[in-house]
C-alpha cells in the first residue's frame, strides 16, 4: 500500500529546532518522513540526521522518498524508540550528542489505512494495534484476557470513555461465547452497548481502540522512560520538542519540563496547530507542541 501522512506542525517543529548546516538531530518518530528530510535539507552534507520507527512500513517508504531526493545525510533505524541510546550507541557512538530531538506522538494516517492492521474501526480487520512485529503485546490477547477491572482500567485512563465499565462488562461476557479475533466483532459489541445519542459526535469505538492500542505499544510508559535519555543526548543548548495527541501524553511532558532542572521550557503553554493547519488536516486537531533546551 501506499504510505500517506501529513507532518503535524512541521513549520513550527523547525522553528524550535532551528536546523542550520552541519547540525545532528534525531527524529524519534519518522512517520512519513516530513520532518526527517525536512531537517537533512537544512543541515546539509554535514550535518546528519538519524530517523527510527518501529513500523517497517514507514522504514521502506522513507527508503523511497529519500533515493528519490537524493539525501545522503539520513540514517533509517527500525526500532523501538525506548531503546534511543542503544540506536545511537550502534549507529553513532556511546558519546554521541545531537542539537535536537523529535518526538510526534501520533497515528499516521498510513497505519490508519492498513488493512492488514485494526488500527481504524472501519471494516472487518484483525485485532492487531502494535507498531511492529517485535511488540510483545497482542492487541487480541489483551481484549480477549484481560480481567474486567483491568479492561475498565484501560478505557477509563487511555480512552477517557465514560461507558468504560459497561463496555468492558460486555466484552468479557461476549467472549464467554466466541473468541473476539475481528476489528468488526469489538465494535459490534461496543455499539451494542452505548446508547444511541453517544454516536452522534465521535464512533464509540474511538476512544476504546485508542485505549487499546496505547497498552498495547505501552506508549505512556515508553514516553515516561525515553524522555531522560532524550536529554541526555542533547549537546548543551540543543533542543527537545514532542507533539503529543493525548491528555496522558502531554501530561508527561509538562510535568517532566518542570521538574528537570537540565532544561529550560520554551514554550510555556503548548502550541497548537492553526485554524488553517486544522482545516487542511483534522488529524492534527488535538496536537499540543512543548519545547525545551537543554541548558549550557
């Protein structure tokens, strides 16, 4: 298939970034690669950027797009961000330090159009929500095994679902019956159980399967223990920006701002795309921008 994703705030990324010739930046998030070549334009044949995505779809796309732009100053890493230092350590070296990091906290709209994959509650599609084949977590084991408390949990703290209790109710109770293996089998009972007028302003599948897909990639946890080693990669002066999507991801990032005396914040609230990027991208609706330098 295909991969088609539109970089959220890329002006604004750049901006605090501040890309010049010969600079080393890492985009923890590659996506579909807006902000990597972006920035290995501007830094030019001695500057270096280093990209990773665990989704080896957007590996293989990013191959394409860079031959195509003739960039030699990319390097592509297929993996986890948690492991940030060991992919500098073996791309780079232990010492390393860059003038920026990146983080985009997002979906792409590739891995929403995937058919192969149940990001998107459109369509009959497997139970599968991880970013790539070496996630440990199965999406359908955790719909299928989960405890009732512990399928609450999630929907209540990842989804913010106020039907979280009812809905989980509903799932353990229905896989009594059969195992639930489909995209289509989890939001039949998912709308067999929220009351008509819930569905006039956003799926009720939506905050379930974002719920889902966030224990299953274990994203909060992830963020929470790559952001140190984020900081520590940085040379004195560089720059730290994230764009998360989610309450819980962007309360990660405030508090750990605050709390770090080896930055300082630059933005004091975070920035939000505008009403014209809104327009042109939807997905970018709920995207906060948060920035801080390390300090000399």
């Amino acid at each position: 298939m295909a991969y088609f994703h539109v970089s959220v705030m890329l002006k604004e990324i750049l901006n605090y970034l501040d890309p010049r010739p010969g600079k080393k930046y890492i985009d923890c998030t590659l996506g579909g690669a807006g902000y990597t070549i972006a920035l290995a334009k501007e830094v030019g044949e001695q500057g270096q950027v280093i990209a990773i995505d665990l989704d080896e779809l957007a590996i293989k796309n990013a191959t394409r797009l860079i031959a195509q732009q003739k960039l030699e100053n990319i390097v592509l890493v297929n993996d986890n961000f948690k492991n940030l230092k060991a992919v500098v350590s073996e791309q780079v070296s232990p010492e390393a330090k860059f003038d920026g990091i990146v983080f985009d906290l997002g979906l792409s709209s590739a891995q929403l159009d995937d058919e192969a994959r149940g990001f998107s509650f459109k369509g009959e599609r497997p139970l599968d929500m991880s970013f790539g084949p070496k996630n440990e977590r199965s999406t359908a084991d955790i719909v299928n095994t989960y405890s009732l408390p512990e399928l609450t949990r999630i929907f209540q703290e990842y989804g913010e679902e106020r039907y979280a209790y009812r809905i989980a109710k509903e799932i353990v109770e229905a896989r009594k019956k059969k195992r639930i293996a489909s995209t289509h089998d989890l939001v039949s009972i998912i709308e067999k159980v929220t009351p008509f007028r819930y569905h006039s302003k956003i799926h009720p599948a939506t905050r379930i399967f974002q719920a889902l897909r966030m224990e299953t990639n274990e994203e909060l946890k992830v963020l929470e223990a790559v952001l140190p080693d984020a900081v520590s990669l940085l040379k004195p002066y560089g720059r730290l920006v994230v764009v998360s999507f989610h309450s819980g991801e962007d309360r990660i990032v405030k508090q750990f701002f605050k709390d770090n005396p080896e930055i300082k914040i630059l933005t004091k609230k975070p920035l939000i795309p505008t009403a014209e990027e809104m327009v042109n991208n939807s997905r970018a609706r709920s995207a906060k921008l948060r920035a801080a330098e390390k300090i000399g």
